[in-house]
C-alpha cells in the first residue's frame, strides 16, 4: 500500500513539473512580481514619489526657521541624529521608490531607442540625486544598484555633483535625438509634470544643472570655474513661470478614493493642522521686521509705541517690505505666502487697504507662540485644520491645498541662482535684471495657485482674491 501512495505522488509531483514547464505558464522567473513591463508604465509611479520631499520639509523647514513645529521637534532645535528614518524619506524615494523602477525604465528605453522616455528618466534622475546629496551629503552612487551586495561603498559628494550633471546632459542628448516612435498617450497620460512635453523637459534638465552649480556658489574656484556653465544652462531653461516643474495631484478632498491623493499639505490630510507653523523668522523677512541684536548679548532692542510691533528694526531688510502708504512698496506676496488669522469671514478679500492692513505673527522654534503673537495655522486660523464644520478649512489654500499640486523647481529659483552667478562675476547690470525677472517670475507663480474664500463663510481659501493681487 506505501509503495503504491509513493508510486502516485511521484507520477503526480511529475506531471505538475511537466505542466509548469509549458510555455504558456512561464511568465516569470520572479515569483512575487513581473520580470519585464514596458518602459512608460515605470513613469506616472516614478513621478508621484515626489510627494516625499514634502515629507522631508517637516524637518527641513524647522531647521531653516521657514516652519516652527511641536512634532519634529528634534529637527527645530538640533540636528536629527538619533536612529530613525525620519527626515530621511528622499533616500528612500532615491534608493527604493525610484530606484531599480527608474533604472528599468532608462535602460529599457535606450535599448529600445525609446529616446524620450530615456531622457524623461535621465532628468528624473539628476534631480533626485541632486535633491539626496544636498541633504545627505556622501552617497553609495558607483555601488547603488549592483546586485548581490550586502553592503555598499560611499562616494565623496565631490564625485556625485559631476555625476549628476552628466546625467542631466545625457537627458538632453536622448531628449533632442529624432524620435519617431508614435507613443499615443502612453508618455502623455503618465507624465504628471509636463504631459510628455520634450522641449519642457530639456528645460527641466537644463535647470537640475543650474540648481547643482547654484549650490558652489560659495566656492573658491566658483567664478572661474562653475559660473558661466551655470549662466548658459540657464538661459536654456525656464523662461517664465509657465515653465514651472509641478507634480499634478487629483485632490478629491474626503471624496478621494484614497487620501493620498491629496496634497501632502492639504486639510484633509492634516499633516501640517497646527502641529507645523510659520516661525517667526519667516514672518520678519516678508514683512520687513527683522530686528536689529546687542551683538554682545544677542538680546533684541524694545521701542515703545508700537504694539504690533516692539522691537527696532535691523538697517537692512533681506528681501521685501510692507510699507502700505508708500507706492510700490507693498510686496502682496506676503498676503498669499504667510497665513493670517484677519479676516476670518473672507470680507475684504478684494479691499486694498483692508489687505495691506493685515498682520502676520510666527512662532518659535517648538511652539505657536511667538514674541509678538500666536502663529495661526497655514490655513489661517487660530486653531487645528479640519474641513468640516460651520467654521472650516475647506480643501485649504494656496500651496496648502488638497488638490494643490507638488512644486519641484521653479523659474523663480533659477533666475535668482543666474542673478547669484552675474553678482559673483562682476556683472551687476546684468545680475540686477536677472534679479528683477525672478522677482516677475515668483510673482507670477504665487498667483497661479490662489484660491480664493468665499465671501462671508469660513470655509477656507485664500484671503485675496487673485485679481486684486495682479493689480
């Protein structure tokens, strides 16, 4: 009886071998997943991974004094060595979420001579690399993705910033070599930057070596050596804020099929609510209130009179003010950029002196409350985020918008880059005008993204309406 089960199982186990072998069965030599997709449909899941560098301005943002935060707290007053991922999350994106997708996707499209999909990926690549090395400084890049290895070998930065320029040139060779495969929408429907547009791309590239330049400035050998590489780079890239790198995001708000579809930042997350804040230092540089120090004992000096504002001002502001009697004066950046709890009905959103009377407050390092006053949440509230109720957030504002989309690189941020790089040359006229496009260019891209409130209803918005802020 044994020997006749023995017998059984063993014809059994051999007929099993013989059909798994049949041709129509052998799919994959990877159990868990598929050896081979084609190259474009690495591309909409390449792209969507930016939303973790919003993820990292949790900790980035406390330690510029851009955002005060009572959860990061680790990262608002020292830097964040304890053993933890936080603040970590544009290595994983660069290492896992990319990753091996990424590298599939350039080297399938190359053999394939799909060139714009290569080159689409070439820029991918430089620009999450330059965005990992800026934080993480020395990298595992020769050894990144060599099978088999248990550990890995670091590169010194000095090796992975050329790296990352070379990169981006090759995005441009493959971007401008004659392609003419007809890829229908597969590029367009999953290219959620430009749509699968190629001369955009070649901008985008152009601009990845601009930021990558930008970031020697500081330099010995910058002006001989990195400076007009960076002026040609960036006159071949973006020109306006039309050019503007964004991630799409659906948005949907709680109607979205998966909150992730929201912007990182949007209400119905609540990622930001009121645990992250305008710090105080972010307030004095848009409103032209940076104080002045007792460089000997780093104490503030108090004048008398002012409530709104106590303190003698430095004798050079950095970037704007917000002078409202003087004509041209008033920098309306600050009522989009910097979130105010006035006007919380949304009654003056198309009233000149009501706007430029409104008042800004920021917190501190760890908490709300600042020298001066509370700052409110980026939604414009003294309180936490939600988007229900009579008194609400709606879908937020803004760049704090669910349906707001990811901002990876803008032509504002590289014409002040080109205007740093004719300063350091010499060239001030130019540098000058450089620097007034930037301006023009940021100015542009603040209103693109306002969202007005709604009259008499605290439901959210922005507290200007986007035709009052071009006038």
């Amino acid at each position: 009886m044994k020997k006749k089960i023995s017998t059984i199982i063993l014809l059994a186990s051999m007929l099993f071998t013989n059909v798994s072998c049949d041709d129509y069965l052998d799919v994959n030599k990877n159990v868990d997943a598929p050896d081979y997709v084609e190259g474009y449909l690495y591309l909409a899941g390449i792209i969507e991974q930016y939303q973790g560098m919003y993820w990292d301005i949790r900790a980035t943002g406390p330690l510029t004094q851009m955002m005060g935060t009572s959860s990061y707290t680790s990262f608002a007053t020292n830097y964040y060595s304890v053993g933890s991922d936080a603040g970590g999350e544009i290595w994983r994106v660069t290492y896992w979420l990319q990753g091996m997708n990424l590298e599939n996707m350039i080297n399938q499209s190359i053999k394939a001579e799909d060139w714009t999909l290569a080159g689409i990926g070439y820029a991918l690549k430089a620009y999450s690399w330059d965005q990992l090395t800026k934080q993480h400084c020395d990298l595992p890049m020769k050894e990144a993705f060599v099978s088999g290895l248990l550990s890995h070998n670091y590169d010194y930065q000095k090796e992975i910033y050329p790296q990352i320029r070379e990169w981006a040139y090759k995005a441009i060779e493959y971007l401008e070599k004659a392609d003419n495969h007809n890829y229908g929408t597969k590029i367009s429907a999953n290219d959620y930057i430009y749509n699968g547009d190629k001369s955009k791309w070649i901008k985008f590239a152009y601009g990845v070596i601009v930021r990558n330049l930008a970031s020697l400035s500081n330099k010995s050998n910058f002006t001989t050596d990195y400076a007009q590489e960076l002026i040609d780079c960036a006159n071949k890239s973006f020109q306006s804020a039309d050019d503007d790198a964004a991630v799409t995001v659906a948005g949907g708000s709680a109607s979205a099929a998966y909150s992730a579809y929201n912007n990182f930042w949007g209400v119905n997350r609540a990622n930001l609510s009121r645990s992250y804040f305008q710090h105080e230092y972010a307030v004095q540089v848009f409103t032209g209130s940076v104080p002045k120090y007792d460089e000997t004992t780093g104490e503030k000096y108090s004048i008398e009179g002012n409530k709104y504002y106590p303190y003698e001002l430095a004798d050079k502001q950095i970037i704007c003010d917000t002078l409202v009697k003087v004509a041209g004066h008033y920098d309306p950046r600050v009522a989009v950029k910097l979130a105010t709890a006035d006007d919380p009905l949304y009654n003056s959103m198309d009233n000149t002196d009501s706007i430029k009377a409104h008042k800004y407050y920021g917190g501190s390092f760890t908490s709300f409350s600042g020298p001066i006053g509370s700052a409110p949440s980026y939604y414009g509230r003294n309180a936490s985020s939600t988007y229900s109720g009579t008194v609400q957030d709606g879908k937020g504002r803004w760049i704090y918008r669910d349906d707001a989309p990811y901002i990876l690189m803008t032509c504002a941020e590289l014409k002040f880059c080109l205007a740093e790089a004719y300063w350091k040359l010499n060239k001030k006229d130019e540098a000058f005008a450089a620097f007034k496009e930037g301006v023009k260019a940021d100015m542009n891209f603040t209103a693109k993204y306002i969202y007005p409130g709604t009259k008499g209803q605290a439901v959210g918005g922005d507290k200007i309406t986007k035709s009052l802020f071009t006038s």
